[in-house]
C-alpha cells in the first residue's frame, strides 16, 4: 500500500519497520487507520530503544556470563551424529569470543546444488572432497632389499572410485620428487609402481625413510579436509567435514555455496568479509548457547559481535584485542597487565580524560551512566553579577 | 627373554616371565619374600615388575586355590575362639597384600559364591571397597556414590565424643556433644572401631515433610521441645595462651594486672577479672575486651641513650584479650612450663552452644543441612499415638540426590527403637529392607513408613500420609555463633584506608567487582559512588604542576611545595586509594600530572 503517512514517518521509524507495515496492511485501508498503525508502531520502537546512558555493554556481558558459569557444570561432549569430536560449550564460547586464529576443531558443512542434494553420488562426492595422500591408495608397500628398489600396490576398487589411473599417480609422484628417482608401472601388474633409486650411491636407509615420504604426498581432495562424513539433514543430503578450506570449496561447482558453512571465523573474514564474519560470531555462539538449552536474547551477542567486528578485523575480547583499544590507561591498567599499560603510557605521556566507567570507580567519582549522566548547572550570584 | 624390573630398575632377564612371578608368589606366601613384595607380569610388554618401594597402596585379599577359598570353616572357628590371629594367617599364606600393580594379575571375587575356576582372590568383605568412615554409613548400597564420600566427609566434622579424658586437656577449638548415643542402625564398621566409646550423634525422630517453608532449601526445623531437653546440644572449648617470653639484656614479659602508667593500658573495667597474680578467675563470665591474661613487655627497641630517658622505660601492654564477638566462661586454668623453660600460662573457656538457627546438621548420608527454624513443642505436627519428629526433614532433598538409604535407615531405625534392638545396616551384609518392613507392619504400623499427622496448629489430619521414622543425625561443628558477623563502622587499614578484611578483625563485607557491574548495570551511579566512598579524602591539587598540595592549618590556605603560594590550588574529592596509586607511581618516577576541570564549565 502507499501513502503519503509513509514519507512523514521516515524520520522516525526505521526503513524496514516502515516496509514491514506496507506489506502487512491490506490494500484498501483507511488514512486514519493507517496513521493509528503509524503511531502506536513509533511508540512500540521508541519505549524498545535503549536509554541514553542505559549500560549496554555490560548489561551485555552479564547476559552471557551468567548462564556461561551454568555452561562451566555441565559439560558434556557431543556425542551427535557424526563419530567427530567438535568442540562445543564453554571452551567453543571461549575460543570464539576470544578471538582465536587457530581455533580447536575445524569444520564445515558443505551444501550441494540439485541432483547431488538429492543424494546422487554423496558417497563419491564427500570422497573426491577429502584430502587424501598415497597412504590411503596403498594397498600394500615393501622394499626389495636386494634390488634396492620399492614397490607399491595400489588399492585399485578405491582408485576406480575416484576415477584416478595408475598413470596419473606416476606423474604426481614424479612432480615431488623431481630429482634422483624413477617411478614406472610393474610389468606383470599395471596397479604396482616400482621405484628405483637413479643414483647408484644412495643407500638402503635413504629408501627407507622415502618409503615413509611417499605415503605422505597429495593425491586429490581438498586441502585441509581430513575427514567427511555424509550426512542427511531434512530433505537434503550435505557433507560434514573435519577441517575447513572455504575457499577451495567454493570452487567445486556442484557446491552450493550459498549455504555452505565454516566454523572457522577468520577464514570467514579472508574469504567473504568482516560483515560475514560478524554473522558467524552471533551464529556460533547462538548455536552453543541453543545446544546447551540456555536462552539468551541474541540483540546481547549481536552487541558483543559488533564490538569484536567494528574495527574492520575480528578482535578478542582480550588484552590483546578490543581491551587493548580502549582509550583509558586507567582502563586497560585495571584489567590485565598493569605494569605495562602504565610504562608505556608514561613514555608516551597520554593524558587520561576519565570518560569511562572503571577509572570513575577507581578515583571514586560518578560513572558517566545512568544517573551520572544528566548535570544541573546552577548560575551562582557571583556568575551572574560578571 | 623377559626383562626383570626392581623398583623400575633393570635387574636381568627370565626365560617364563609368567612362570617367574607365578614362582615369586608362592615363595612369597611361603613366608621367604616380604610380604609387602609385590610383582607384576606385564603380558602385552612381557615384562616382569617387582615392587618393594614405600608409597603404594596394598590391601589384604583371601587367596583362592582351585576355585576355592583357602579359609575353611576350620579357621574361622579358631579365629572366633582367639586361638589364632590375622598374622597366623598370613604366615599360612592365606591372606595376602596386593598392591595395584599387582591386581592387574588377580582376579578378585566379591563374595565366596561367586568364586569360578579363574579367580585368584576373594575379597575378604565386600566392605572392603569402603574406607572407615564409608562404612560408618548404614545402608550404603543404596546410595549414590557420590552421596557416600559426601556422608563420610561431612561425618568427619560432626561434634562428638572426642576423648575421655577430655577434661584434663587443652586442645584448640574442641566441641563436646552432651548426650552422645550410639545409633540404632549400626554397621559392623562401629563394633570394629569401637564407637561406644565415641559417639558422635544422636537418635531422633524425623518426618519428611515441608513445614511453612522454613526447611525449603535444604533447612531443617527442629522441635525446641527437643532442644531444651538437650538434643544437639554441645560445649564449645578454646584455649587462650600467654607465655612470658625472655628477651635480651635480661628483660622479660609479665604476667601482672598492668600498671596504669603502661603504654596502651586499657580500661580498669577490660581488667576487672583478673587476680592478684594478673590471671582470670576460674568461672568468671567473660566477653570481648575482657582481660584474661594480663601481661607486660619491656619496651620495644632499647637504644643506649635511652636508659637515661624516664618515658623509654615504660613497659608495653600485651595482654591477652577475647577478641571482637568472643564469649565463654573459665574453665580451666593451667600453669606450667613450656620447652624453653618460659612460663606458660594456658586458660580454657568454655562457652555452651544449644542449637540455633543457622546451625549445620546432617545423617549420615550427605543429607546436611542448617535449622532453618526451632519451632514450639506444641506447633510440631504429631501423629496419630501422639509422636512428635524432632526434626523435620524437606522432601525436596531426596529425588534428586537419590539417598534411598536415607529412607531406609528410617524404617530400620523405627523398627529398632520399636523392638529394643539394634539394625544391621553394613554396606553389601544388611538386613533386607522386607524384613524391616514386614516387622513394621507386624509392629501394628503401615509397612511403608507413613503416618496419618495432623496439623498442630489447626489440628486437622494432613491429607497426605507422612513418611516418620528414626534415624541418626549428627551436629557439625560449623555453628553461628563462631560465624556471624556484620560490620556498620569498624577499623580501617592504615595503608588504603579501607575497611579491614574478615570477621576477627571486625571487617568489612566487601561489595565486589561483580556486584559493582550491578549497580552500573541499573545506572545506579550515585549510589554506586556511594557505596565505595569508604576511603575518599580531599586533596589539595595544584593547577600548575598536577601534584598534591599540602594544606596549612593555621593559615588555613593550601600552598604546593613545588610551585610556591602563588598558584591555583583546588581541593579535589577522590578515594585515597587512587592518591595511594599515584604515589606509587611517583615511587617508581613516573609523574601523575593531574589536569583539573570545573565540573561547571
């Protein structure tokens, strides 16, 4: 519906709120009507916003704290479909709000568009999707002590599956160990590599730890994912994995990319941005604090994750991360570290102006909340004579 | 070749390692190796240990030879008959200590009937498993495990019967039941460890059931009629000791009413108790700030000029006082020596403690809990032949901690004290919780326990049944009286300024760092500067240079030190804990240059 109410309440009422009633309001309604509707909606969001001098922030942070302590007693692992063993709870708060780069257990789960969605080939596709190495194709590696030479059998049914030739491994092979060794399929097996030592000095003990290097060396999959689990959620099948590589993922092109997901923030970050990032913070810590049956109005976390977000990289919530911006010596002084904060302050000379709440407590003088916010000012006689 | 390990010291290598150890422990049982020997043979390692060191722990088991045990009915008579003891059997190598190690190897049956070809050993009781204060706790195998630790911890502290000779010692912070009974339901743990001779609880009647709210939470109420008959009631000792300590050049402290040109002399009235030798009277009643050993000290530092100077001579005060809450009477009053050869004055108080609100008491099955309520006599619920519990129990305590034997020993104990006898209530041997019932119910009561109970207060039957019965409960020596405390004004610490910390030293409650975000948290600013205005003071601040001024009384202007009187100088309201940080600061030179504002500008 349009009108002109509309345009008059654009100050007052944000953009989506006002779009949000022209959806709802049916076609033929009234002005009056209408400008009731308005009302009554700018009243509602007035009496919602927070108060000048309401203490958000700590509001906030009590908010999570309180149930975190409940969190700290109950810890149970998850035990959930999937035989992975994902950090959840207090430690998973922990690492998120703490701003980890290395966090403890990666993980994504991977969509697919149609028809893998369906369930077609999910078996294949999680495979083709795991990182794997020659390890996992041997069927069975020994060394020829006499000849000096290694042979390999390769697991041909697993091959097959990933529609990797013997061939192909040859030529991988070849690319790693560029210099001083030659690979070449056994004569009565095509699915057997021998490898020989080019060099005629090199001595049995080199094979020996070369037999250990070639099982490590990279066939196929991605990157990072050790281990994937195929998984069916609702109507669709998706692929959990161990381990996180946003980025090669998003190449595959049967991926669903829309709604495919990490665990791992800052990948989040390198890949889709600060914003995103922001969003997983909320959804991570929403997810644990949902898991453990805890109820915490998500408006307490968007703040947290806003606060981690607003300087354009993800910070912790630590001394070295957003405790370290605040402006106040005083401040950073009375949470960790003292001795530094103070030291460098005085080499640097910077002048603390006393506009937050902790050095107010410390110098016993009104915090700048609440009542402390609204001053009389009195012209005295003497003032008023001048 | 298997490898041999002494005390985790290689020491040479066998051919069988299981025929090796099989060999070592027969020998052992034979009486040629220690018995605290123990060897372990590691199948997976093929490694054989041998263990002599101190530290492990080892607990005797029965060894079991061919699916049966070695003790036959043979032993047990000439062990009842005292004919032989637990060292004979021992050296006959039918008992024998394992240590952990060595359990690995053993196969340990519970009882004789589930004995099978590959058992090794046989627990000598099932009671076994239990330590000494677990199995003080009837019914035991009814109990979450958790609630038997808990029981047995919390037994610990219960006031009792301590020693005998109770009256002719002097020991720190000793409580005394007064009627101390031995509970109706026993374990074979309290014949063994003669508790006759130290109860530490009593045998009261208990109903489970809410009454008014004042046992929510764990409380319990408890009848004052009990109360004044002496249930839980118990004495409070504590020593109060001075010694006349020797010092150098000759001087010593002592023990006198002091003189009233001492430094620090009190008032006469803090001295009223003390006789002529400066030692209380026996029964005198005293309280803080009484006097009770009255001593002085030669002054603190002696230097050569002083002997000249008549004020240096003065003696020092240091008498022993009953500190800020504490009351008693004299008990008893002890002098004598102590390994120095200094005298040694020791004085026991006595104080008597009858059960009050906020008193801690338990059963014996982690069921604690503080009296939330001493109700009258006649406001306790009575059942039908007219009992009145003497304690009433909430039942919110029992589902979610599962003490079924709580309510078990309930039964037991009101069968026993109905039929004049004792209950059997070891941990894995008691008596069946049928049988109990069944001579309940032949008793002429209801075999579940309950009783119709009326109100005392409306005298109407309560609809629903109570569950009554007997049970041991104990008094623990957490009181109120050693604990309460609540501060308005008091002393302050000279560096900070702030109140004192802890109950001896009349301090103060602190208010947090997590309560302060509460106050924020209302924007309760005001009220937040408030509360932490314990330590503010008013400084002089130079405008010129930031630092503290100093304050000319007589003059009465403030003047700064660095910069002279012709500067600014403004009084500034802060907490003498930050002029303290600034301090510091400048200790470590660092200048706190603090720039000032006019809150109206």
């Amino acid at each position: 519906m349009e009108s002109k109410l509309f345009k008059e309440y654009e100050n007052q009422l944000p953009k989506r709120i006002i779009e949000d009633i022209k959806e709802a309001v049916p076609e033929k309604f009234s002005e009056s009507k209408l400008k009731k509707v308005l009302e009554l909606a700018r009243e509602e969001y007035v009496n919602s916003l927070a108060e000048p001098g309401e203490s958000v922030g700590l509001v906030a942070a009590e908010s999570i704290g309180e149930p975190s302590t409940q969190m700290t007693l109950n810890t149970f692992h998850f035990a959930g479909v999937s035989e992975m063993n994902v950090t959840t709870g207090l430690p998973r708060i922990i690492e998120v709000l703490d701003g980890r780069a290395e966090i403890s257990t990666k993980m994504m789960q991977i969509y697919f568009k149609k028809p893998y969605s369906e369930g077609k080939d999910i078996k294949k596709i999680a495979e083709s999707i795991k990182e794997t190495t020659l390890r996992e194709y041997i069927q069975e590696i020994s060394i020829d002590v006499a000849e000096a030479q290694m042979s390999m059998t390769l697991k041909a049914e697993k091959l097959a599956r990933v529609d990797i030739k013997p061939g192909q491994i040859i030529k991988v092979l070849e690319k790693s160990f560029p210099k001083g060794y030659q690979f070449r399929p056994s004569k009565d097996d095509d699915h057997t590599i021998m490898l020989k030592s080019t060099s005629k000095e090199d001595d049995l003990n080199n094979l020996y730890k070369l037999k250990e290097k070639v099982q490590d060396v990279y066939i196929n999959g991605i990157k990072g994912i050790t281990q994937v689990l195929p998984v069916k959620r609702g109507d669709e099948y998706i692929v959990v994995t161990a381990g996180s590589n946003l980025k090669d993922v998003a190449k595959l092109e049967f991926v669903n990319f829309d709604k495919t997901v990490t665990n791992d923030i800052f990948e989040i970050e390198r890949v889709l941005g600060i914003e995103a990032a922001r969003q997983a913070i909320i959804n991570e810590v929403l997810k644990v604090i949902d898991e453990q049956g805890l109820n915490v109005d998500p408006r307490h976390i968007m703040l947290v994750a806003d606060t981690m977000s607003g300087s354009g990289t993800v910070l912790g919530i630590n001394r070295y991360g957003i405790v370290k911006e605040k402006p106040s010596v005083l401040a950073r002084a009375s949470f960790e570290t003292p001795i530094k904060h103070v030291i460098n302050s005085a080499i640097s000379g910077e002048t603390d102006y006393l506009r937050s709440v902790i050095e107010n407590v410390m110098i016993n003088q009104v915090v700048p909340t609440g009542t402390g916010i609204p001053k009389l000012v009195v012209k005295t006689g003497k003032k008023a004579k001048n | 070749m298997v490898e041999v390990f002494m005390d985790n010291k290689f020491i040479g290598t066998v051919t069988d390692g299981k025929k090796f150890s099989e060999d070592i422990i027969a020998q052992r049982r034979e009486g040629k190796f220690p018995l605290e020997m123990n060897i372990l043979y590691q199948e997976d390692t093929d490694q054989v240990f041998v263990e002599t060191s101190r530290g492990r722990t080892i607990r005797p088991v029965i060894v079991v030879k061919d699916a049966k045990s070695t003790i036959t009915a043979k032993h047990l008579e000439q062990l009842q008959k005292n004919e032989i003891s637990w060292t004979d059997l021992i050296k006959q190598g039918i008992i024998e200590y394992l240590d952990p190690a060595e359990e690995e190897n053993a196969y340990i049956a519970f009882t004789e009937e589930d004995l099978t070809a590959e058992h090794t050993h046989l627990e000598i009781s099932p009671l076994d498993i239990l330590g000494l204060c677990t199995s003080l706790i009837p019914f035991g195998q009814f109990n979450q495990g958790v609630r038997l630790s808990q029981g047995s911890k919390n037994q610990k502290q219960a006031v009792g019967f301590y020693a005998t000779n109770f009256f002719n010692r002097i020991d720190m912070d000793v409580n005394l039941l007064h009627y101390p009974q031995v509970p109706i339901v026993k374990t074979i743990m309290h014949d063994i460890s003669n508790y006759e001779q130290h109860p530490s609880g009593q045998n009261v009647v208990i109903a489970v059931m809410p009454y008014d709210g004042y046992n929510m939470e764990d409380a319990v109420v408890i009848n004052r009629g009990s109360v004044d008959r002496g249930l839980g009631r118990s004495t409070y000792f504590r020593p109060v000791v001075s010694e006349e300590l020797r010092y150098p050049g000759g001087l010593m402290d002592e023990i006198v009413v002091p003189n009233k040109d001492v430094k620090g002399y009190r008032t006469e009235k803090d001295y009223r108790f003390l006789e002529e030798d400066g030692i209380v009277s026996a029964e005198s009643k005293v309280k803080e700030g009484d006097v009770i050993i009255g001593k002085t000290s030669p002054p603190r530092f002696l230097n050569s000029g002083d002997e000249y100077n008549l004020t240096s001579n003065i003696r020092r005060e240091s008498s022993m006082a009953l500190e800020h809450g504490e009351k008693g009477v004299v008990d008893l009053v002890l002098l004598s020596e102590n390994e120095e050869g200094n005298r040694l004055i020791q004085v026991r108080l006595r104080e008597q403690r009858i059960p009050e609100i906020g008193d801690k008491f338990i059963s014996r099955h982690g069921q604690k809990g503080v009296i939330g309520m001493v109700v009258p006599e006649q406001d306790i619920p009575f059942s039908e032949n007219g009992m009145r519990p003497d304690i009433i129990f909430n039942p919110h305590g029992l589902p979610k901690r599962m003490t079924v034997a709580h309510l078990i020993e309930m039964i037991g104990g009101k069968v026993g004290a109905l039929e004049g006898r004792y209950i059997d209530g070891t941990t894995f041997g008691s008596e069946k919780e049928s049988d109990l019932r069944a001579a309940l119910e032949s008793l002429g009561f209801k075999e579940d326990g309950t009783e119709v109970m009326y109100s005392a207060i409306t005298g109407r039957a309560y609809t629903a049944r109570i569950y009554i019965g007997n049970m041991y409960y104990q008094r623990l020596k957490h009181m109120v009286a050693n604990k309460v405390h609540s501060r308005a004004r008091g002393p302050i610490q000279l560096l900070t300024r702030q109140p004192t910390e802890g109950r001896a030293k009349e301090g103060g409650l602190r208010l947090g760092e997590m309560e302060k975000d509460t106050f924020v948290a209302h924007g309760a600013s005001l009220l937040l500067k408030e509360r932490f205005d314990s330590d503010k003071t008013v400084v002089p601040i130079c405008e010129k240079c930031g630092m503290i001024g100093v304050y000319d009384s007589r003059k009465n202007k403030s003047y700064c030190p660095i910069c002279g009187d012709n500067v600014e100088i403004n009084n500034v309201e802060l907490s003498y804990a930050f002029k303290l940080f600034m301090d510091e600061l400048k200790s470590f030179g660092i200048y706190p240059k603090m720039l000032l504002k006019s809150e109206y500008e």
